[in-house]
C-alpha cells in the first residue's frame, strides 16, 4: 500500500512540476511583454519630441516669414 501512495505522490508532483513550468513561460510571456511596452513608451516619447522640433521649426519659420514681410513694408 504505501508503495501505491508514493506512486500516487509521485505522480502530483511531477503535475506540480509541469503546472510550475506553465506559470514560468507565462512569467516569462509577461516580461516579454512588459520590455515591448517599455519600448512603445520610449518611441512614443521620441515622436512626441520630434513633434515639438516640427512644431517649434513651424512657428520659427512662420516668425521670419512675419519679419520679413514687416521688413518689406
């Protein structure tokens, strides 16, 4: 009988084991995931930036444009 329980024992953990290696790719599924989201971010950081360079580089022209047409008058 008790070699029957150790069978049985056995057996739940190997379960456990393959359970544990489920819960792992998924933790290792989410790190993935959480590097990827980190990057999303920092571009969106980078487009925003360059967005305000346009923006900025926009109204500077705008600006001398202005200038100039004082400047002809």
């Amino acid at each position: 009988m008790s070699v029957l329980l150790f069978l049985k024992l056995l057996h739940l953990v190997n379960e456990v084991k393959m359970e544990l290696m489920i819960v792992e790719q998924l933790f290792n599924r989410l790190d993935a995931l959480d590097s990827r989201l980190d990057a999303i971010q920092l571009l969106l950081k980078v487009m925003e930036v360059r967005i305000r360079l346009m923006e900025s580089r926009i109204d500077y022209r705008f600006d001398r444009m202005e200038e100039q047409t004082i400047v002809s008058i």
